[in-house]
C-alpha cells in the first residue's frame, strides 16, 4: 500500500502514481493509464491533476527557466519542446523514451503597431502558435495526446475535427507509429489542412454533416471500436494546450498580462487556458491571474450567448461561419470553459465573420498573417476595447491558433496587404510595362 500525498487541487492520490484522472460531473477517479477519454461511469469530462512538483514560486520558475539555455538547442526532441519543458505539470510520469514530440512549442511573442492600433491597445502581443510544427496550436496538445496513446499502447487514434486537430493528429500518429483516423464535416475543411492530413497519412473520412456531427460519430465509434479518442475532450490534450499560457508567461518574464483572448470553438483551448492559470496561479509562478477574452463567430456562438445570461443553461446553435476552424455548434468542453471564465472573471464576446476578415487584412498585411479563425482573437480585443470592457492602457496577449498557409484560398480572397499582382500571365515586355507603370502610380509612393 502506498501513501496518499496532495495534489495541486488538492485530493489525495497513491505515492507511485504521479497522476490520475478524475471525472468533472461524478467525482470518479481513474488510473492515469486509463483508455478512456470520457468517464466511464457517467460520460462526463475528465481532468488530469498530478502530484505537486517539488517546488513553487521562484525555484519551480528558475526550473523552467534553466530548460531554456543550452539544452533547448541540444539533445532529445522531449528537451528541447516547449511543452515538456513544463513536464512537472503536463504530464509527470511520462518517460522520456514514451514522449513523442516533434519538438513543438518555442512560439515567438510579437508586437505589431499596426495590429496594436487596429486593436485599439498601446501594449498587444502576438503569440503565434502557427509556428508549430504542423502550423496550429494542436500540436502542443496533440504531443500530450499520442505520448498518452504510447503509454497505454493504443491500438490506433481518432478524432473528429475542422482541419487543424486532424492535421496535427496525423502528423503525431505518424511519427508514433500508430494508425490514424480522422473525420471531416464535408466540404468544409480548408485545403492546407486537407492537403496535410492526407499526406502525413491518416485514414480520412468525410462526413455529410458538420464538425458536431463528426465528434458524435467520432465517440461513439470509440467506444464501439476501441480506438482512442483525441479530441479535445481528451484530457492528456488540456495538459499539453495549457503550455501556450505557461509558455507566454515565461516569455513576459511571469509578468501576467491584464488580457489573454483567444479564438473559441469547441472550448478546448478555453479550459486548458483557465486550468494553466490556476495552476500557475496556485504553484506561485504568477501572483495575478490574467482575465481570458474568449471570441466567437457571431455565427457559431453558443458560449457567447450563455455568457450573457451568466450561463444559467448549455447552449447549442446550427453554427455557420467562414471562419471554418470554429464553425462549432455544440461544445464539448462547455463546463470547463465556463469554470476557465469564472475563475479569471473572464468574458466572452461574438465577433461578425466581416469584423473577423478586417483583423485578419491587418494581421496578414503586416507580414505576420494567420487563418480566418486566429483572426477572431484580435477582433475579439477591438470589440471589447469600443465597448469600454478593455482599457486602452491594459496589457493584452492575443494568440494567434494558426498559419495563414492554412487556408490560402481565404488568404487570397482577401488580398490582405493590398498586393494587386496581375491577374494574367504576361510576357518579359508586358512584365516590365507593368511594373513601370506600378512604379510610377501614386499607390506606391
Ligand atoms: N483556432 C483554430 C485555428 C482552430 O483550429 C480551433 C479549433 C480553434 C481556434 C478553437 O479552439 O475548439 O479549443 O475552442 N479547431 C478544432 C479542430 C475544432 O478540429 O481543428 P477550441
């Protein structure tokens, strides 16, 4: 029999585990090595909590910090990511010969006037989770979720997804040497994300319906099939997605940010987002706890409009947005999300698709560029700034979830930097007239 010891929330698990699983609804408690994705006894959301580190405050942080010298450069891939280098409180138990990781994470943090006074606010900052492996913030989740598959000796993988999680999933099943299954809402995932999917090897399937019919369909055939679930529901994902606030606070110095706005959809990212602050929060490596600014899609806002109503009941819509990586009806991490919103008296706004592309023609014109959705964060922060919620003075970080490569037909549609081109192919005489006359116009000078 082995000693119970504390976790960081507080209940007493077994000394030889360093983690477990306990259901959100029902209060069951699973083995860390659990195959399940939800809770077996209710259907509930499972959470992760681990042991306590061995330290808090400025010793866990001089810990972290430390990973950041010369053996960030060096050394096995799990070294040198910036999700394990918070391996303490993403997944303790994990060997370093079960981690698979790309590596992903090291996202830079960028300033851009342009986007700070589109925004309205004098201190904005751009995390850029595109530049993840497989250019979305999934990635970080994803290393998690097949290190997780690895440990238990999954068979194979799934999840339903709108593009990103696909990809990514793919990218890590294939590197992990486990089969992969994905299904897509038809007709409705960009073609960067496709293309990906398809070459790093999945087994794809497109579904008539949309995403919330995919992730119905992608439980059930879990739980009929035995294949491992790896949307978002997944808790080891939470663990792995909570190191782009870790990440970005360690990037500020651990100076918390008055702001942190994101894109929501599922409201995966929403809960791993408001988990890490607690954590944070509760280790002492941030005496503040930043407020989380969730964005919708007018047109798949659910959560947005149970925020209104202080989510007094679920919510769920027939979502339609051509911000296709958040067209999402129906959440799966709703409770954790509202949870991630109370504890850091967040708020959660709605955004039109027409507010979505003015964001994104300023963030692509600027030369950092991002897909439609990523564009919410920063459209998100304006909406709010006009209606007096965000100070122009306050300090805001907005993540931007992923590449502009990831959907190049929105890119194009909305020639963001204003580059004209010719439509035409055109000969050397007709290409140097061209350019003489664009030269000369009033436009360039
Ligand atoms: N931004 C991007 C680029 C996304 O791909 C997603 C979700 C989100 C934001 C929203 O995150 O769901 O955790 O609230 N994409 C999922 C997918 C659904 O299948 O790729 P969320």
């Amino acid at each position: 029999m082995s000693m119970p010891v504390e976790t960081l929330s507080s209940p007493m698990i077994a000394a030889d585990r360093l983690s477990i699983v306990r259901c959100a609804s029902c209060g069951e408690t699973l083995d860390d090595l659990t195959a399940r994705a939800t809770c077996p006894s209710c259907g509930g959301l499972l959470a992760v909590e681990h042991t306590a580190p061995g330290h808090t405050g400025a010793r866990l942080r001089a810990l972290f910090d430390d990973r950041l010298g010369p053996a960030a450069y060096r050394g096995p891939a799990a070294g040198r990511s910036g999700v394990w280098r918070f391996r303490e409180i993403v997944l303790p138990g994990a060997r370093d010969e079960d981690i698979v990781s790309h590596p992903e994470g090291n996202t830079p943090l960028m300033t851009r006037d342009a986007v700070a006074s589109f925004a309205g606010v004098s201190d904005l900052w751009l995390k850029h989770e595109g530049h993840n492996p497989s250019a979305s913030f999934k990635d970080r989740g994803m290393t998690a979720a097949l290190t997780q598959a690895r440990r238990i000796g999954a068979l194979a993988v799934a999840c339903a997804s709108t593009g990103n999680t696909s990809a990514s999933l793919a990218a890590y099943a294939a590197q992990a040497g486990i089969p992969a299954f994905v299904l897509v809402p038809e007709g409705r995932v960009s073609a960067g994300k496709l293309a990906q999917t398809l070459a790093y090897g999945a087994h794809m399937i497109r579904l008539r319906g949309d995403f919330d019919d995919c992730l119905e369909l992608a439980r059930e055939a879990s739980e009929k099939l035995g294949i491992y679930l790896v949307n978002s529901l997944n808790p080891f994902r939470v663990e792995g997605q909570k190191t782009i606030v870790l990440e970005l606070l360690q990037q500020l110095g651990w100076e918390s940010p008055d702001w942190i706005s994101l894109p929501a959809g599922n409201l995966g990212n929403t809960a791993a987002f408001g988990k890490a602050l607690r954590e944070a929060h509760a280790l002492g490596l941030i005496d503040r706890v930043p407020r989380i600014l969730s964005v919708q899609a007018a047109g798949a806002a659910p959560f947005a409009a149970g925020f209104a109503d202080d989510f007094a009941t679920r919510r769920r819509v027939r979502a339609e947005t051509a911000a296709t990586a958040i067209r999402i009806g129906d959440p799966a991490s709703w409770d954790r999300a509202v949870e991630a919103i109370r504890f850091t008296n967040g708020h959660v706004v709605s955004v039109s698709d027409a507010e979505i592309f003015a964001a994104k023609r300023v963030i692509d014109g600027c030369g950092v560029g991002c897909e439609p959705a990523s564009a919410a964060s920063v459209a998100g922060v304006r909406a709010l700034v006009e209606k007096g919620v965000i100070g122009r003075g306050e300090r805001v970080v907005s993540v931007l979830t992923g590449h502009l490569l990831k959907d190049p037909d929105a890119a194009l549609a909305t020639r963001a930097g204003g580059g004209l081109g010719s439509d035409t192919a055109l000969s050397r005489d007709e290409a140097l007239s061209h350019l003489g006359r664009v030269i000369a116009s009033p436009q360039t000078k």
